[in-house]
C-alpha cells in the first residue's frame, strides 16, 4: 500500500492543452509569414522580427522583476506580441523605433493591466499605433520587395491618386508588393490561418464576418470589394489580431457583431478617413466595446 | 485464502478456496441472481452479506497493494472525491472506484489567469458562462455572479476539464453557490 496518497480536487483528468500550447500553435501559424517576409525583404525582415521578439520577452521579464510579480515568461505570450509587432511593420524601419515600440507594446499593452489575460487592447497593435504617431515619417517608409526602392502600398496609390504603377491581383496575392512585413503575402497568411483552424484555436466567426462585411460595404461604396480584401493588413489582421481571444468577445453572437463592426470601420476610415489603412484602428476601436458586446450577449442559460 | 489478479478494472479475478472467480461474476447483482435464484434486496441473511463485503474489502486492498496506486478517488474521474485515508464508508452516490497511478495523473501545480477562448462556454452543457462565474468568484464578487446563474450549474466538471489555463473552475462555483445560500 502506498502511504502518500495523493489528495487533489476534481477533475481529476484535464485536458493537455494549455496556455502555452495556444501560444506555440500561433508561433508555428506564424513560420509562414516569416519566411514569405525573409524571403521578399531578406535580412531587414529577420533583423526586425528577431529585434520585436527579444525587446518584447527582455521587457516582459523586467517589468515582472521590478514589480516583484511571478515571471510568466514560458507561456510564449511576449513571443507572439513580438512576432504580430514585428508583422505590422514597414521593412525599413530603424531597429531602435522596433525596440521602443516592442517595449510600449508589452508594458503599456499587457503588463500594466496586470498581464495576459487582463489587458483591454491587442498589445501588438498599441504598440504599432504608438509608434504611428510618434514617428509617422519613419512608419510611412514603405520600399518594394527585393530591390528596397521607396514604392507606395496599393491603398497608399489609390488613397492619394499616385501615378504609380498599380500592381494586379496575383503579385498582390503571393506578396509582391510594397508593405510591411506580414501584410505583403495573403498566401502565407492563409496557411498559417489553416494551421490554426485545423488545430481549433481560432473560430471562423471574426474573419468571416470581418472580410464580408468588407466586401458588401466596398461593394456599396462603389469600391472594388477585391481589392479591399487583398491589400493592407485585412487579412492579417482578421486571422491573427481580431481573433485574439483576450481582447474579443468571448460568444458567437459577440464575436460576429466584433466582426461586422471592424469591418465597417475598415472601409470608413479607408474610403472616407484621412489614413490609407485602417485596420489596426478598426480593431482598437472595437476591443473597447468587447465588455460591452459581452454584457449584451449573454448566452441563454438551458431552461432559463 | 483471497489472492487477486489484477489486469483491468472490470476484469479482475479472485483466486478463493482454490476456485478462479472473475470480480463481476460474484459481486454484481446478476450475478448474485444467477448464482442464488434470488434477486440482491430479497436476501436477508446478514452473514452472507458480512461474507460478500470482506470479498470485497479484500479485492480492494490487495488491488491497491498491487497496482501500489497514487490517487484512490470515490465516483468518477470528472467529479469523484479523492480520499485521503480509506477508512470511509461508500455511499448512495458514489458510482464507483477509481484508482490512478502517478504516471496517469494530470499534474498541474498552479493555475493562470483567463484567456477568454470560450472552451468553456461550449462545453457546458447547462449553457452557462463559467468563465466569468470563475472570474467573479476569484475576485469575491458574489453579486456580479449572481446575474451569471451559479446555482444552475451541475459540476460536471467539464469547464474544467477543457480550461487551458487550468483554472479550478468548478471549486469557484461551489464557493460562490455557498457565499449566495449565506446572504
């Protein structure tokens, strides 16, 4: 007979999966757009990747050292902050501007509001906001893929009437275009976006209501709906930002609303707004109305 | 002599005077049917009633002796209670016996905060929120987990079950069911 008989309280089976096994399975999503970015940007890619990555992890663990809190550094949550920072940046940026933004990110995003798990906002996304309007100059810098020649985006040529040469639907679909980092290739986004729904992590309720939502409206606004959906960061930001389970409403009902709302957003601020790309605005927007989506949506209890 | 060997729950055999029983052959209700003609509450004898609980007080030991088991648990996996000592009477809800071996336990020290995936929300079979019922009751505030319904929820223990984070979901419940009952 075994004397210490363990005593815990039930259940007592749990699944495998854990927090730090969501966050892997978005890092491993995430190989795609990293490699589609090193291979059309080469080395200014990987600098910037691995710059937002290590500043987002150093100051994650500063601030849970200073504020004597437990270091929660192997759930991989500063990784993917860091990785998603780095994605919605131009290739051209200066390390030092990453670094600033990778630590705004993490500190004024997430830690300060006590953590994963408690922070209102998409941390990679405050981060790029900050930095897009501190240095707006530096965040406009967008160069085209391979010979890194200052090129506009196809929303920047198409906001302001440029006389660029417009690229078409396929360079924009495989990412040859100019635009930051994880925004560019739409090919590799969708195969990271496949990883994640075959493994369950993300529900297709955001996205679809996201991207449709942006095609009727373009529709309306008498807008190719095509290329709303292929240019800037809709896809990128549908599949992997708004579908942060943190900062979004947690029903179906809540999540489709979430979407319907990021969409109309996202055509407002692009055919109608001053910026050429509203999609990171869209989603900080409408991460402020997730408590209350929550409170109207409450599920029915059965019997209730 | 009782000698058991032990394979699987369920398929266990006694070794008494000699004769090789399976477990379920002798102690189940049919099985008493078929072996005496008589149905389990017709018997009144108290010594043959004495004589099946010493079998299987017996089987229970030698089979904890033998697997050398980590974790004895009355009822079942998701909502059975883990017994510290084994000197306990088996009652009208206890379903079954579980044993668990150190290798086959689910081993989480510590729990985290919530990530909102709503794993929990699907699984529940009573449609309740159990994430926030977790949140509220961790942070004592008992009349904001009032409006999510507590009292509805049955513990199946499946919230629990399914949470990434590894949050004691269900003890949550039950803490703020009792702080309810209280006002």
């Amino acid at each position: 007979m075994n004397e210490n008989i363990i005593v815990t309280i039930s259940p007592h089976i749990k699944s495998r999966n854990t927090v730090q096994k969501v966050m892997l399975d978005v890092i491993i999503a995430c190989i795609p757009i990293v490699i589609a970015s090193t291979y059309f940007y080469s080395t200014d890619a990987i600098k910037l990747i691995f710059t937002c990555v290590i500043f987002s992890c150093l100051s994650e663990f500063a601030f849970q050292k200073i504020t004597k809190r437990k270091t929660t550094i192997n759930d991989l949550s500063a990784v993917v902050t860091g990785l998603l920072l780095a994605f919605c940046l131009p290739p051209k940026l200066p390390l030092w501007i990453a670094a600033i933004g990778a630590t705004f990110s993490i500190t004024f995003g997430k830690q300060i509001f006590g953590g994963l798990g408690y922070n209102p906002f998409n941390p990679a996304l405050i981060g790029r906001a900050f930095l897009q309007v501190s240095w707006p100059k530096e965040m406009g810098l967008w160069v085209s893929p391979f010979d890194g020649l200052t090129s506009a985006t196809p929303l920047t040529i198409s906001k302001l009437n440029l006389s660029d040469k417009m690229p078409d639907f396929f360079d924009m679909f495989l990412g040859n275009i100019s635009g930051s980092l994880g925004e560019i290739s739409k090919f590799s986004i969708l195969l990271g976006a496949l990883y994640l729904l075959l493994r369950n992590q993300i529900k297709l309720y955001i996205p679809l209501s996201y991207i449709l939502s942006v095609t009727i409206l373009a529709f309306i606004f008498n807008s190719d709906p095509l290329f709303h959906v292929l240019t800037g960061g809709l896809l990128l930001g549908a599949f992997f930002m708004a579908t942060d389970p943190v900062t979004t409403p947690i029903t179906k009902t809540g999540k489709i609303i979430f979407g319907i709302g990021c969409g109309s957003l996202t055509i407002l601020i692009r055919i109608k707004g001053g910026f050429p790309e509203g999609v990171c605005y869209s989603i900080l927007i409408m991460n402020m109305f997730t408590p209350l989506i929550d409170k109207i949506t409450k599920i029915k209890r059965f019997g209730g | 002599k009782i000698n058991t060997f032990g394979s699987e729950p369920g398929h266990s055999f006694l070794l008494m005077n000699n004769f090789l029983f399976e477990v379920e052959e002798l102690l189940g209700g049919e099985s008493i049917r078929k072996i005496f003609g008589k149905k389990p509450e017709e018997i009144k004898n108290k010594k043959f009633w004495n004589y099946y609980h010493q079998i299987l007080s017996i089987f229970l030991i030698n089979v904890s002796i033998f697997w050398s088991v980590d974790k004895i648990i009355l009822g079942g996996p998701m909502m059975g209670i883990a017994q510290g000592v084994l000197d306990v009477p088996v009652i009208k809800g206890t379903s079954g016996i579980l044993v668990q071996e150190l290798k086959n336990l689910s081993h989480f020290s510590d729990y985290g905060p919530c990530i909102h995936c709503g794993r929990c929300i699907d699984v529940c079979p009573m449609n309740l929120m159990p994430n926030f019922l977790s949140y509220y009751s961790e942070h004592m505030l008992w009349e904001k987990c009032k409006e999510y319904f507590p009292n509805d929820c049955i513990e199946c223990g499946c919230c629990a079950y399914e949470c990434p984070a590894k949050r004691p979901i269900v003890q949550q419940i039950k803490l703020a069911k009792f702080n309810l009952s209280k006002q």
